[in-house]
C-alpha cells in the first residue's frame, strides 16, 4: 500500500505515493519545497486519521514552529 504525499501529481510520479512502513529522506538546497512538501505530507496523514511526525535538520525549534502555525493557520484569526 502507499500513502499520498499531499500532491497528486508526485502521487503519480511515484506509482501511486510512498511505499508505506519505508523511511523517507527528502534532501535539496534551500528553497527547492522540501518544507512544503512535508507539510502536504503531514497534511495528507492527518487527513487520513494517522500519527504523523516531522523531523527537521535545518530548521531551530521556533523556524519549525513558526512554519507549521503559518502552514496550518493555527491560532488566533486576524480581525
């Protein structure tokens, strides 16, 4: 079985999505998405009810945070 990636089209470059119980590693310069695309990652596990986690080796704790508050707009609502 595979799990989705969060983005259809990677899903059908890669025959469906990511095997599933496999280790992934997504490795480029900085600005290349790879943030962006753990978090459709992420975004797509939640979606499907299951546990998620994100390691990171390039951002600080508070990069992270800020990143996931902005990616899934938590907390207080402008206005």
């Amino acid at each position: 079985m595979n799990l989705s990636t969060g983005c259809d089209r990677l899903d059908t470059l890669l025959g469906g999505g990511v095997p599933e119980n496999r280790s992934l590693l997504v490795s480029g310069p900085p600005g290349t998405g790879k943030t962006t695309l753990g978090m459709q990652f992420l975004q797509a596990g939640l979606d499907d009810g299951e546990d998620c986690l994100l390691v990171s080796t390039e951002q600080t704790l508070d990069e992270l945070i800020r990143i996931i508050v902005d990616y899934f707009r938590i907390g207080p609502t402008p206005g």
